[in-house]
C-alpha cells in the first residue's frame, strides 16, 4: 500500500510541511528578536534620559530617635545601657489635587523608537491638623529627639526633573535633592521650619514640576480626597494599576483622564506609611518592587502608558502565527486543482509554492522597519500573490487556474490584514472564516470517490442494485 503513488506524494508533502514549518520556526526567531532589540532600545533610552515615571506626594515626615537608659546584668556586673528606638512620623495630605499635561517626544536608536514624554504637573496639597508630627514615647523617662519636617515629593528616575518650584502660601521653599524617607529616596525636598510641627490649622503647598520620562506615568492617590486630571496630545492611551479614570475622553488628537478617589477607597496611605513599594515591573534596586512582586507588596497606584497600537514587531509575530493555516490552505487548493482537473503537481512544486509563502512574513517585518505597516503589508502581499499567480499559471497549465489561484491566496492576505487589526473580535471571525473554507472544500469533494483514488486507478463504475436488473429475456416458442 506504501509504495502506491498517492501514499508517496502524502508522504513528500509532509516532508515538505515540516520543512517549511521548521523555515517559520526561524522567521519568528527573527522576529523575537526584532522585539528584543526594541526592549533593549527603550531601556537604553531610559537609562541614558529618564525611565517610567511615578509620582509620590507631597507628604510631611519627620525622622524621630527615642533613647531610655537600661539596667542590665546583676550584682557586681549590673550597669546602665542607653537603648534607642528609631522612627519616622508622616503627615498626609487632606486634599491632594493633580493637573498634569504630557507632550509626547519620540527618540530613536537606529530603526527602532521610544515614546518618551515631557511632563508639566500642577501639584496641591492641603493638611489639616499636623498632630501626627509630635512624637509620642513609648517609655517612661525617655529622651525624645526629632529631626526637622521634611516636606518631600517622590518620583520614580529623580533624572527626569527638569524644573521644580514649591510654594507654601506665598513664601517659596528652597528645594533639595532627595528625600531623606529610607524608601522613597528618588525626588526633592524643603526643610519647613520647627514651628509647624503640631499645627492644628494646618497649611497649603503648591508645586510645579516639569519631568520627562519614558514610556509609562504611575501617580499614587496619596490624599484623602485626591484629584488628578491628566491630558496628552498621545491618541493611545492604556490605563492601569488598582483604579482605572471616572471619566476620559479619548480623541485622534490626545485624551483627556480625571481620577476622583477617596481614601476609603485605597489604601494608599497606609502603604506608603508602612513603606510599600510601587510596583511598575521595574528593577529591584529602584523605589520601584521588582516585577515578581505579588499585589499585597505594592502600594497602591494607578497609571497611564503611552503605547504604540502598531507595533510592527508585535503585529509581525501575530502575522507569522498563521503562517501554518496559509501553508495548509494554500496546499488544499492545490491539491484540489490537481484533483478536479486531474493534473500532476510534483512536490518540488508545492515546495516552492511553500516556500513564497513564507518569503511573505520576512519581507513584512523588514519592510515595516523603513515604511508603515499598512504599506508594508500591502507591498509584501503584492509581490507574493503576483508571483504566485505567475508561477500558478504554470504548474495548473493555464491563466484560467492561475488567476483563481492567486485570488484565493490574495483573499486570505486580506482576511489576515483584518484580523491583525481586530483585538475582541479576531477568535470569532477567524473561526467564522475558517468554517467557510472547509464547507466550500467539503462542497467540491462531495462526489470524489477517495477509495479509486487509494487503488491508483478510475474509480470503480456503479453497479445497478438486483432488484433494477432488466429480466433475461424469455425463449419464443418454435
């Protein structure tokens, strides 16, 4: 049976399928790697002006040592040890209102390109009573001494500040580097006079920021009613983290965000208190956790990135996913030229055929690196249906069988374009689409008589049932 012709051509087109499935095992590596290069570029970018951003503050804290006298040990052994109890005392804003506005900035290395952002934040932030800033001693007889307050703003890559001004009422504040908080080192300070510590009607202060950053903005609703409102000239935005905008407006010219959040719904300022980190999957040594970090280690935050909806790369590597079912398809067809048209088609030739198929993915990503992608697809596409439609014309013995062909093959690139560009809704027109070509293939199968085809010859000629055999005609009398 295995040394029937048909069973030889099966068994060649499955060398010729794997073969060819091992060539898009390799394009997609080229892909990955495509995408590699571009992580590797954004995090040179980030490394050389700012990574992702995040916003911590204001808040008020105040460094506290507590120190007791001890005696220790018995008899002639017995004497007095100083013991001491480090701390730190914050004060979080009432209201904490944000206005910021992003102008997106594109960097480049070599090909490959990073949304970067200049941020212009408006930050307010008002304190009622600042009781909690008196220490509070926790043994009798103890010596309690506190460091200045310390009104702090953090961010994520203290690189990226540009300008900043603080104001508290109309005085300005001298600002300082870092933060003196042991977990949120990143940012600036003003040091506020002693007299504020204990304030029971509170204080007001006003910051203007300019940051750029990369990619990705993180804000931690630090207040007890905190606002933000956010625009950018950005198009695509992706919002995330524990809460999501109450209201946005998304438009071809930029989008527009308001947050309206009330500590009884986050739990923000207990983390920051208990000193959580924010979790933007970034490296473990930053004021960022690491991204293996599980959701109870992280304080909560809310962000927006600035995405690229056509991401060559990513669309390239959806693209190549169906390069199998292309591969099947386009085979299919054939196979039914050869069938119904009773033609021979040598493997080689179905080799080749296979193989323009996959030329399809390589010349779609390395054109997407120097054109749009919607250029890219359609130049590639081009090219492969024509010279599939030349090269069908030849195999099948004629225009007549060629074109169909690469009609067919040109109907399946465009079904593939609308997929790429479909996110919910791609599962059920592949699947829809899917159908239609087996039904049309069961359909002009439906009267082939496979058991001929297996015996290498024609198909056996129906015999009449007995029951319509015609009588054997009866003998005339002499």
């Amino acid at each position: 049976m295995f040394k029937h012709p048909l069973f030889t051509k099966l068994a060649a087109l499955t060398a010729i399928t794997v073969l060819l499935l091992f060539g898009l095992g390799l394009i997609e590596d080229v892909v990955r790697d495509r995408l590699r290069y571009r992580s590797i570029t954004a995090q040179s970018v980030a490394e050389s002006l700012a990574g992702p951003q995040t916003l911590m503050g204001p808040m008020i804290h105040s460094a506290c040592v507590e120190s007791w006298d001890e005696e220790v040990g018995k008899g002639d052994e017995r004497r007095m040890v100083e013991r001491r109890r480090e701390f730190i005392l914050t004060a979080m804003p009432e209201q904490l209102k944000l206005t910021t506005g992003a102008a997106m900035e594109e960097r480049a290395r070599g090909l490959h390109k990073v949304n970067t952002y200049n941020l212009k934040a408006n930050v307010t932030a008002q304190w009622g009573s600042l009781a909690s800033l008196l220490p509070q001693s926790s043994m009798k007889n103890s010596r309690m001494h506190c460091g200045a307050p310390i009104v702090m703003m953090a961010v994520g890559d203290a690189r990226g500040i540009r300008t900043a001004q603080f104001t508290m009422g109309s005085q300005a504040l001298a600002l300082k580097p870092g933060t003196f908080h042991p977990t949120y080192s990143r940012g600036l300070h003003a040091v506020l006079p002693e007299s504020v510590r204990g304030k029971a009607d509170g204080l007001t202060a006003t910051l203007d920021l300019e940051l750029v950053g990369t990619e990705r903005l993180a804000i931690v609703p630090l207040g007890g009613n905190t606002e933000v409102l956010m625009t950018s000239s950005w198009p695509h935005p992706s919002f995330a983290g524990r809460f999501l905008p109450s209201e946005r407006e998304v438009k071809k010219t930029g989008f527009s965000a308001q947050w309206r959040l009330s500590s009884l719904a986050t739990t923000a300022q207990a983390d920051i208190a208990n000193g959580k980190r924010i979790c933007l999957g970034a490296d473990e040594g930053s004021d960022y956790a690491h991204s293996g970090a599980t959701p109870g280690d992280c304080a909560d935050s809310f962000s927006v990135a600035f995405i690229d909806p056509v991401n060559p790369y990513s669309l390239s590597d959806r693209a190549t996913k169906y390069g199998v079912l292309f591969i099947a398809l386009t085979f299919v067809a054939v196979g039914l030229f050869e069938l119904m048209k009773k033609l021979r088609v040598h493997p080689v030739q179905y080799l080749l055929v296979g193989s323009a198929l996959c030329s399809f993915f390589l010349l779609l990503v390395s054109l997407s690196e120097h054109l749009p992608f919607g250029i890219s697809y359609a130049v590639a596409a081009s090219a492969c249906v024509l010279l599939l439609a030349y090269y069908a014309s030849h195999m099948l013995g004629g225009l007549t069988r060629g074109i169909p062909l690469g009609a067919g093959i040109a109907l399946l690139y465009g079904l593939l374009y609308v997929l790429l560009q479909l996110e919910q809704t791609a599962l059920v027109v592949g699947a829809i689409a899917l159908f239609l070509v087996l039904a049309a293939v069961m359909v002009l199968t439906r009267k082939v008589n496979w058991y001929g085809l297996s015996q290498g010859g024609t198909p056996p000629r129906p015999t009449m049932p007995p029951m319509q055999r015609p009588a054997a005609p009866r003998a005339e009398a002499a």
